[in-house]
C-alpha cells in the first residue's frame, strides 16, 4: 500500500445545488504581535506581496458570514477563529465565539501564542465555552523558545498557559487544551523533554493533546535546502486531487476566500 492509499476520502455534503464544507476557518484578525521565522509575518516583504491589510475583521462582516452560514449549521462539524494572525489581538473574540455559540456553531477552536492571554481573557475565553483552545510553544527552554518565537518572553507564556489551564481544572470548565509544537533545527533534540513536561501538566481525561508537526516548504523540504520530510514528496499522492478544498472553508479576515485552504 502507497501513502496515496491512505489519504482520507472526500466527505462532500451536498444539499441541492450546494457543496457543504465539513469546517469552516474565519480569519478574525490579519494581524501579529510575533515574527516566528517558519512564519509570513517574520517577512516583512513578503506581507506585503500579499497586498493585503492589517487589522480585524469588521464585527458586522462576522455577524452577516456567522448569520448566512446558521441554515447548514447542523453540517458544519467545526469551526476555527484564526487564520494568519494572533487571535488575541482581536478585541472583539469573545464577543465572537459568543456570536457564533448564540448561533448553534459547535466545536469552535482558535490557535494562540499565548503573550497576551492574561488572566481577565482566560476567564472571559472559558466563560464563552469555547471547546478547544491550541497553544502553540514551541520549545522547551528559554534558548531555544525564544530564538524560534521571536518577540516572545518565555516565562510569561509559559506561566499564561499554565495558570489558564489550572483556571480551567479549578473551575471544571469543558475546554480542551492542545500544547502544538513545530519540530524544526532549533528544538529538533528537545521533543522528548517538551513532550514529557506537558504530559504532566494536561489532563488526558479532558481531551487534553500535544501535538507536533515538521516544518516544511511546498516544495517537502524542512530546516534547510538539504533536508527531506520523512513522509515528503510521493508521486502517488501528487497524481490524486486534493479532497481538502471540498471540506474546508476559508474567510480572510476582510472577507474574501481562497480558492486553496493553504494559500
């Protein structure tokens, strides 16, 4: 058996003339306070090329996509509050998730570097019952935390992360935590040690994960030029059509969608 024989089976919800996404990603804010190098905002030129502008989505452009979206709610299995940008830059998020859940979406969920995540929007973010919250840390010690993820201070995202979730055991609130960790040359050797700390601190009767992921180009390569994806580039899966754009939605946070959920 080939990889190819292993990639997941389109599940195309059609409903007369519509093509039902399985999940829908809303881009609340096009905006970061960090400059991660396996990132587009740690290239400032590369922003640029996008032709796209900073800032949140207008509230009532997320009211009328929320809204339009409510009669295919039940189809909808999951829905993400992030795109290219740091979630908790957006003022408006909680009134957001609220928005969403006052609508009937489920199994919302948002990825944060977790610097801004005092302890007021912990309470405010759980208060919402927002199902799944991802911290994305990516390294075990100061060193090499803080040469990957530029800007940020790791002791104070480590002691935001830490306190939310003790907020979430003590007040036996019902969101899940995933701890997210990008594998690459900076913290290649440190996994194990990141992997065995946050085993200890998440709680896997609450559907607590850690999740690790290769850096990686389009092209398969990780690191550096001279370094190959273990699963990397394989024909057999380069001859099938990607089943991807039939179940996810993406919206940008000015509204427009990509015809490619990774572009």
């Amino acid at each position: 058996m080939n990889l190819a024989d292993k990639l997941p089976k389109p599940r195309m919800l059609m409903r007369g003339d519509l093509l039902i996404p399985r999940r829908v990603t809303i881009e609340t804010i096009f905006d970061c306070n960090f400059r991660c190098g396996m990132c587009p905002w740690a290239d400032i030129e590369k922003k640029k090329f996008m032709g796209r502008t900073e800032g949140p989505m207008d509230h009532g452009l997320f009211m009328h996509i929320i809204d339009s979206l409510t009669p295919y709610k039940e189809y909808i299995e999951m829905m993400d509050l992030f795109g290219l940008g740091e979630p908790l830059m957006d003022r408006m998020i909680c009134s957001r998730i609220n928005y969403a859940k006052s609508r009937g979406f489920r199994n919302l969920a948002f990825a944060t570097n977790a610097s801004l995540l005092i302890p007021r929007i912990q309470q405010e973010l759980l208060d919402t019952g927002i199902e799944t919250i991802i911290f994305s840390i990516d390294g075990a010690t100061k060193e090499s935390y803080e040469k990957i993820r530029v800007r940020g201070n790791f002791e104070k995202v480590m002691a935001n992360c830490l306190g939310m979730i003790k907020r979430r055991n003590e007040g036996n609130y019902s969101t899940q935590f995933v701890v997210r960790f990008v594998r690459q040359n900076d913290n290649r050797n440190e996994w194990p040690t990141f992997q065995e700390f946050w085993s200890r601190e998440l709680d896997a009767s609450r559907r607590d994960l850690i999740g690790r992921y290769d850096v990686h180009t389009w092209g398969g390569a990780t690191g550096s030029k001279n370094e190959t994806l273990v699963n990397g580039r394989d024909e057999s899966i380069e001859k099938h059509s990607c089943y991807l754009i039939f179940e996810i939605l993406n919206i940008l946070a000015d509204g427009t969608v990509p015809l490619c959920h990774e572009d």
